[in-house]
C-alpha cells in the first residue's frame, strides 16, 4: 500500500479511530459495535513463573514520564476490573465520541464465583508513548469466602520491593460500591489486614473509589466507613477522599440516551479528580512498607517455631518419663544384670502431605528430617531469603543445614510412634552415638532433662522474639490493631505468663481491648472461616 493509500484510508476511518490507530494496531478486537472494544496486547514478558503475581506490560518504559503507582483493592463484583479500564483509556484520552473502548484486563478479576479468582495479584505495566503518564497497576484478586488473600497480597507485595519492581506507592485505592448501606464483614476483614501491610506514612494515599455510582453523595456507605475506622486520607474538612464512578462505558452506547451521557461524564470527572489526587500527593517509598511486612514475616516465622518446640518439648518430656519408669521398673535387674529388655515407643519421621487448607507448601530439611517453616511459611524465590536462615544457614533444623540441603515443597515430616524393644546398651547408644555427645557415666535422665532445658530455652527466646516483632508492628504499621497480630495475641499472653514475663502478657492483653477485640466484625468474620475450614 502507497503512502497516499494509507493517508486515504486513515482519513475514512472515524475521527476515534484516526487518533487511536497507533494503538489499534497494537490490539486485537474484543467486539464490533459503538464502541468497538478492543484489548490491548500485553509485551512479551519473561517473568518467572515462581513468582507469586502476574506481570502484564504494555510498551517500554519511558524514565523521563512521571510514573505512578497505585494498589486497588476490593470485594469480587465490585467492578475493579472496569475501573482499570477507565483509568487505561483516561490515560490514552479516549471521548465518548470516539466510539472506541480499550481493555488490558480480563475478566476472571471480577468473577462472581470464589472458584474463579486468581489465586495472585496481578501487575499491569502501562508504558504506551501515547499516554503522558507512566502507570503501574498493582491489581489485587477479588476475595470470596475464604481467609488468605491478605497473605497472597503480603508475599506479592514484598516480592515486588525486593525484586525492586516497585520503590513507591501513590495511591492505595479502597472499591466499594456507593449502592452499599454498610460494609460486610469480609470486606472490612480485607481492609484491615491490607492496611496492616503498609507503614503509618502510607494513610493520606489511601483513597475510597466507589463504583455504581448514579453521582448522589453516599452518605450512608461514607458514614459505615466511619463507623467501621477504615483509615483514608480526608480532605480540608477533614472528609473521606473519594471519586465516584459508574464504569458504563464498554456497553453499547445510544448517542441520543441522556442517561448514558450522564454515566459516562460521571465516571470521566471521578478519573480526572482520582489523577489530580495523585498529581498532589506526595508518593511513599516502600521502605517502611517492607520493614512492615518483614516483622509480620518474622512474626509469622517465631510462632511457627514456637508451636514446633512445644511439640518437641511435648515428646521429650513423654520419653522422659517412660525411660524412667522403665529404669526404675527394672533398678534391680539392671544392677544384677545389663542385659535386660523393655518395650519402649520410639519416635520416627514420615513425610505425609500437607493439609492444604493451612498453607501450599512447606520449608523441611531432609538431612534432619524437620519441618524448618510450616505452617505460614512465606514465599521466596530464593530459600535463602527465608525468615528462617541466617547467613545461608537454617536457625531451626538441628544441624543448622546449609539452605541449599533444604526444600520447598508439598509435603512435611510427621511424627509417628513405634513399639520397639530395647536393652539397656541400645538405649545408652542412642545418644553415644547421636549428636550429643555427653560424658561417660551420665545417666540417660540427665541427658534428656539437658535436651529439655536447651529446647525450654531455645523457646523463650523464640517467644520473647515473636513479642519484639509485635511491639515493633505497632510502632511502625498504619493499622495497629490489624488481625495480622490479633490473630497471634492470646497465644504469646499465654506463653508469656508460662515464662514469667507478666508485663509484657499485659502490653499485649491491652492490644485486645483497644481493638475491642469481643465487637471485632473482622475477626469475627476470620474465626468464622477457620470453623468452616476445619
């Protein structure tokens, strides 16, 4: 085709089409009609698929646009995934007039079905020379009935800042739809543990987009979020931020229907003001964001130790007690004679696969056969970057293996008895040749009562850890009574006490009265799924 051809052809085309044909070109039709919807088609990208979000880019940044970063959030339906869209053709300068709509979304983010959700957050990369902006969308999956898509967020957001794909945050955007009276339970569970993910400087970036919109105030839905302490930035009469949005502009459009007009001028001023906030703002780098999610990381970690060397302390504690038994039943034929037996159980490792509704996969180590980091154990790409090596080594294994002897994977060791029987030189063997080497003539008591101390100490020192991780949290996250430490609180109060440290039980029992812990909608709503779960 000559130069005049195209010229000719591009001047046929709808005055839309002419502007957006660079664009076009770039995409593929989703559906004819007024608009015409097309989705644009994504770079190709060759991020790891270990990674715990999607990577979706269109076209390549450019350092000398300001770029933005923006977080969104909200319940499954609220139309998260049309409100991406809005912002995509605002940013490409799309009119009602041009009857084109572009799309970089699909649409399992909105499903209804809990079934249908993506199981990890989703980045999108808009870099097109024809937008001014740069933007990064950091797309949070819609949440369902089930617990864990705070966590999902968590491990996605900190792989973000460690990979170093994200360095700030512009704006952490609450949806919610303006036809709502209140909030549900589920959504301000959400809420909470999302803003329990990010430092205190972060509240004056948090900002309410309510969808449905039909342009009336949502003087009930603004007066739940009060009610219900969501914490966002408020305006000089110390108001929510918020920007309404209707997002009817992909549906085939009448020219002559004042409604539809209505709609979509409704939906362009909210996206021109929600802009201008960003404009305004100050960003946040995520330093304190990552210090945040690294304590609940090591948070996470401790109580997982913790509960690992209470069953450890629960099982020695068990064969103390019958060793002495049976060297007590049998003192007599001992000293007589050595060569006596006794039936003993005796403890041993199975790996079983894990229960998949408290966690995808486990940190074990096959030289110890012990599991390192379940449940609750965070994603990394590298084992190195758990919270449970220090300099390349495993705090928890009984070797203290190197991170390489450990895996990642499915399945976790458990322990399982035996009837086994024994003489008096097999159990004084047992720990003659083990690891623990001890002196000649200590009795077998002894030697389990030191393997006790040490388990007993190791204990609180995990347990006085996991109560530093919680007073640095709520020194440094936005929502101090986040179900990230509640859910933890009644534990370490009871752990505290056992090993007299009576003050710190109470610095944490006041936790759970300034969360009002007994009118907590939130971690009603999480205890309710636990129940259903199990």
């Amino acid at each position: 085709m000559t130069d005049s051809d195209e010229k000719q052809k591009m001047d046929s085309l709808e005055p839309g089409l002419q502007k957006c044909n660079a664009i076009i070109k770039q995409s593929s039709v989703i559906e004819e009609g007024t608009p015409t919807r097309y989705h644009l088609t994504p770079t190709p990208d060759s991020h790891d698929q270990s990674q715990p979000y999607r990577k979706m880019t269109f076209g390549e940044r450019d350092k000398t646009k300001p770029h933005k970063t923006i977080l969104i959030v909200g319940e499954t339906g609220t139309g998260k995934t049309k409100l991406t869209n809005t912002m995509i053709n605002y940013m490409l300068d799309v009119q009602r007039e041009d009857k084109v709509w572009f799309e970089i979304t699909d649409d399992q983010s909105d499903r209804t079905s809990a079934h249908s959700q993506t199981s990890s957050i989703t980045v999108y990369g808009f870099y097109l020379q024809e937008s001014k902006t740069d933007l990064t969308i950091i797309d949070t999956p819609g949440y369902g009935e089930t617990r864990g898509a705070e966590k999902e967020i968590g491990m996605s957001l900190l792989s973000l800042i460690e990979s170093k794909r994200i360095n700030k945050i512009d704006a952490v955007c609450l949806v919610i739809k303006a036809t709502q009276s209140r909030l549900s339970d589920r959504e301000i569970y959400i809420f909470d543990a999302v803003q329990s993910l990010f430092g205190r400087d972060i509240d004056e970036n948090i900002v309410l987009l309510f969808t449905h919109s039909r342009g009336a105030i949502p003087k009930n839905i603004l007066m739940a979020v009060e009610e219900d302490k969501i914490k966002c930035a408020v305006n000089e009469q110390n108001q929510p931020v918020y920007f309404l949005f209707d997002n009817c502009q992909s549906e085939p459009d009448d020219e002559e229907d004042e409604m539809q007009k209505q709609s979509w001028d409704l939906s362009f001023r909210g996206i021109t003001g929600f802009f201008k906030f960003l404009d305004n703002i100050k960003s946040k780098t995520v330093k304190m964001t990552q210090d945040v999610l690294q304590q609940q990381k090591q948070l996470e970690a401790k109580i997982s130790d913790i509960k690992s060397h209470i069953q450890e302390i629960n099982r020695k504690q068990n064969e103390l007690k019958q060793t002495q038994e049976d060297l007590e039943k049998h003192r007599k034929v001992v000293e007589e004679n050595k060569n006596f037996e006794c039936e003993v159980d005796v403890s041993y490792e199975e790996k079983v696969d894990i229960d998949r509704s408290k966690a995808k996969e486990a940190l074990c180590c096959p030289v110890c056969e012990e599991n390192c980091h379940y449940p609750d154990s965070w994603w990394a790409r590298n084992l190195s970057w758990s919270s449970v090596m220090k300099d390349d080594h495993c705090t928890v294994c009984t070797n203290k293996c190197h991170y390489s002897k450990h895996v990642k994977e499915a399945k976790i060791y458990e322990t399982k008895t035996k009837k086994v029987k024994r003489t008096y030189e097999d159990l004084k063997k047992k720990y003659d040749d083990n690891i623990i080497k001890v002196r000649e003539g200590e009795s077998l008591v002894k030697r389990l009562e030191e393997e006790l101390q040490t388990l007993e100490k190791e204990k609180i020192k995990l347990v006085m850890d996991a109560f530093h991780c919680v007073d640095t949290l709520e020194k440094i996250t936005l929502n101090t009574d986040s179900l990230n430490t509640l859910r933890h609180v009644d534990f370490l109060i009871e752990e505290l006490k056992e090993i007299n440290e009576p003050d710190k039980a109470k610095q944490l029992e006041d936790i759970k009265k300034r969360a009002g812990e007994e009118e907590n909608r939130a971690l009603k709503y999480m205890e309710r799924c636990v129940k259903s779960e199990n």
